[in-house]
C-alpha cells in the first residue's frame, strides 16, 4: 500500500534534505511535488486542496523558514498532517455495553463483508477475549449463508443458522436473542452487499438497522477503488448512521487514496484494514503509523504487535534453547520460521513496516519474496522426517526426489541446502561466542543490506 505515494514523497524529503535553507520558492516545488503525488495517489481533489493548504500555511511560517534543519522539519510537517488527515488516533469499537454488543456490516457487493466479519471476530476473540456470534442476512447470493457457517468454523466462532427463504429482519433478531441465551458478548450482523442507489435494499437494511440498534456500524469498502471509496461512503453515511470504515485488500492498493480521502470526506474514521487473504489479515488502523509508512519511516510499533500476537512463543523459546545447548539446527527448524514469518504477512509486509526500507524495499523484494517462501516449504515438505533432522545425508539420488516431489529442480533444492548450511553455522557461532561471532560470520554475506546467502534468485535470512 502506498508504494507509489512513498516513492514521490521520498525523493521529495530528499531533495529538501539536501538544502541547508528553504526559501518560498523551493517549499513551493516541494509543494508541487506533494500535490502531485497525493493525485496520482486518487486522493480525492477537495481533499488534496485542503491538505496542501495546511501543509503550506505552517512551511512558510518560522518554525521552517529559521531551522537548522529545514527538511527534516518540513517533512514533520508533512507528517502531522497526514496523520491529522486520517483521525489523530486510533477508534476502537465501542463494545461497553450490556451484552450481546452487536456489529452490523453493510457495503457494496464483492467489498469483502463475509471475509471481513470472520477477520474480526478472529480479532475480538484473540485480542479482546469476546465470545462471538456470527449471523448471515445476506438471503440473495447463492452461498453466502454457507460460506459464512464455514469462515465461522474456521475461526472457532458460534454460528446462528439462517436460511434465504427467512426475512432479514426475523434473522438479526433471532440470532441476537440467541446470543443473549447463551451469553455471548458480540454478535456480528453479515448483510447482503447493495448499491446505495437500490432504493428497495436501503429501505431493508435501514429496517434491519432499526430492529437490532448495533452499537457500530461499519461500512465495508475495497481500498482498491480510491476516492470513489469515500464518495460511497458518504453516500451510504447519509442513509445508515456510520460508526467507523474497514479498508479492505489494501495489500493490493498501490495508491492509498481512499485511505487518506475517507475521513475528510465522511467525518467517519477507519477502524480496520485488511492486509491480505489469510484469516488473521485484519488490522487495527493507526493513523500515525500509515503516516509513518507512506514516509517511509516504517512501522516498529505495529512489527512488535504482530510479533507478539503471531510468533508461536514456544516454538521460538525451544529454537533459542536449542541454540544456546550447541544443538543443530535443522530443517524442521528452518520451516518453524518460514511458517511464521508467513503469519506475519510474509517477507513483503515485514519489509514494508522496516524503518529506511524506501529506497531498498523494490529491490529487496525481488530477491526475497513470498512466492520463494513457499517454494522452499514445499521443497521441505517433500523431505522425509529423517533427511529434515539430518539434513547431511540429502545426497544425489535424495536430491532428485526431493525435487520432483516438490515441483521443483534439483538446483532449488541445492539452494536450499547452501542456505541452511549457512544458517546453522551461524547458530553454531551465536552458541559459542553470542552476538559478536555471529555478525562476524555475516559480515560479507549481506550485500546491499540484504540477508546471508541472498543471491540472485536467492532467498536467505
């Protein structure tokens, strides 16, 4: 997300890095420059005129004019602002109240509600410790109902049952006196995607609204669309009474309009953004973090989070326990970190949250990416549990038919073997003289400010 926005304004910081003093007239090409890449961006144009308004009133004015470091505190500048822009701070859902608290899901069709809903119960379940109940009132698209009840399973959700030949209204009710039954604490409403010109599905979806009094409402929307984004929800802010945005595939969003175009436009702010495919690809939106990222700066803050949450604690305390006794490390171990730097995201969504990976990100991800994460899975899988634990006896013959049961060549798989050779090493000198010996063992390994053993085509950590 953002990657053309980042790139326009990174040259931008650049270039006024480079000035010991800013004068009216380069602020004002820098201007140009930001103005530009927010369009090409699609953020919405009313929006775009305001913000650069803002930005230029506080350039012009001494705080900039009379700095050591006139750059650095314009793209400050830059920053708070977008960070305004966004909503200051992060909106939780609103869920102190008597139980069940229910959250309705509204949006256009194919914006990804179904998926979204099964996301964030995921979340409330793990993160906030919520028992929830999802409900399906979509009685229109051919499956929609099964393809929540099995979303719900898979995320370990209560499922109320419901059926297209029921009306919309009776289904919310009922799941929501089922939820009181049992004591649940959320219920999630799923609804049928509708155009907010569909005059006949507002007025149902208005009635539904009435019937059950969420305490959020959440408009669903796919970030890929821009500003149109905005103008919809806006659109449907008039008919339904909107509590917050959830940005969905904004993994496939080069641009990022609609994220900065929303709150301004809607007064309403994002709360969530879905960050890829998986189950668990739903996060909380941070306006000073995404204002962080579109500058290049990063996101520690959220690394950590994720970090947190999704690295198997265990695993990774017995792997250091393994280390420190002088064990081997072998490729059971190495698909341990494989499977769970795919839980994070995969290699381009920690790359993308790294502080200073501007100008490197690009090309690092042509030499590490997550397709060649999974390819060295499956050439692991293709092992047999003797030659993971004893990776020395893969020879010849082992090779070929690892490598046929892989899909793959022989070559990748003698890839593999180099990297792991060049990783257990190096554990074996964290084991015998810790930090200092293994950045000895690196050094030389990490051109470009990549990982050992990243080669053309190659994929090492």
């Amino acid at each position: 997300m953002f990657d053309g926005l980042s790139e326009r304004l990174a040259a931008t910081a650049q270039r006024l890095r480079g000035q010991g003093r800013l004068t009216e007239s380069n602020i004002s090409d820098a201007l140009r420059d930001v103005r530009m890449a927010l369009l090409e961006a699609d953020v919405a144009l009313p929006v775009v005129r305001s913000l650069i308004e803002d930005i230029k009133t506080r350039a012009m004015g001494e705080e900039v004019l009379t700095s050591l470091t006139p750059g650095q505190v314009f793209i400050s500048i830059v920053q708070e602002e977008l960070v305004r822009l966004m909503g200051e701070h992060n909106e939780r859902l609103n869920l102190a109240q008597q139980p069940p608290a229910v959250v309705l899901l509204a949006g256009l069709q194919g914006a990804g509600k179904t998926t979204t809903i099964a996301k964030l119960a995921k979340l409330l379940q793990e993160r906030e410790k919520k028992k929830t109940l999802l409900v399906s009132c979509d009685i229109y698209r051919p499956a929609a109902i099964e393809q929540l009840k099995t979303l719900a399973a898979q995320v370990n959700a209560e499922f109320y049952p419901s059926s297209k030949d029921q009306d919309p209204v009776k289904i919310a009710r009922a799941a929501i006196d089922h939820a009181r039954r049992q004591h649940l604490d959320v219920v999630l409403v799923d609804t049928a995607g509708r155009l907010h010109i569909d005059s006949g599905m507002m007025d149902e979806i208005k009635r539904i609204h009435a019937a059950v009094n969420p305490v959020e409402t959440l408009f669903v929307v796919d970030s890929m669309t821009g500003q149109d984004a905005a103008n919809t929800a806006r659109a449907f802010d008039e008919a339904l009474p909107l509590t917050g945005v959830i940005l969905t595939k904004t993994d496939g969003d080069a641009r990022g309009g609609a994220a900065l175009s929303i709150r301004q436009i809607t007064g309403k702010p994002i709360k969530f953004m879905g960050v890829g495919e998986k189950i668990d690809a739903l996060e909380a939106f941070h306006p000073d973090r995404v204002a962080s990222r579109i500058l290049g700066m990063g996101d520690v803050v959220s690394l950590v989070e994720e970090v947190h949450h999704k690295v198997d604690q265990k695993k990774a305390e017995k792997l250091a326990a393994r280390v420190r006794q002088g064990k081997s490390f072998d490729f059971n171990d190495l698909m341990d970190q494989f499977e769970q730097m795919q839980n994070m995201g995969g290699m381009t969504g920690l790359i993308d949250k790294l502080p200073g990976m501007g100008g490197m990100a690009d090309k690092v991800k042509d030499k590490v990416n997550d397709r060649e994460i999974r390819r060295m899975i499956a050439i692991i899988r293709s092992m047999t549990p003797q030659e993971r634990r004893f990776p020395d006896i893969i020879k010849g013959s082992r090779k070929r038919r690892i490598a046929a049961g892989s899909g793959l060549q022989v070559q990748d798989v003698n890839r593999l073997i180099k990297q792991h050779l060049q990783m257990r090493k190096m554990m074996k000198k964290m084991s015998k003289g810790g930090l200092a010996n293994m950045m000895r063992g690196l050094k030389g390994k990490i051109p470009g400010g990549g990982a050992p053993g990243m080669g053309p085509g190659g994929m090492g950590f």
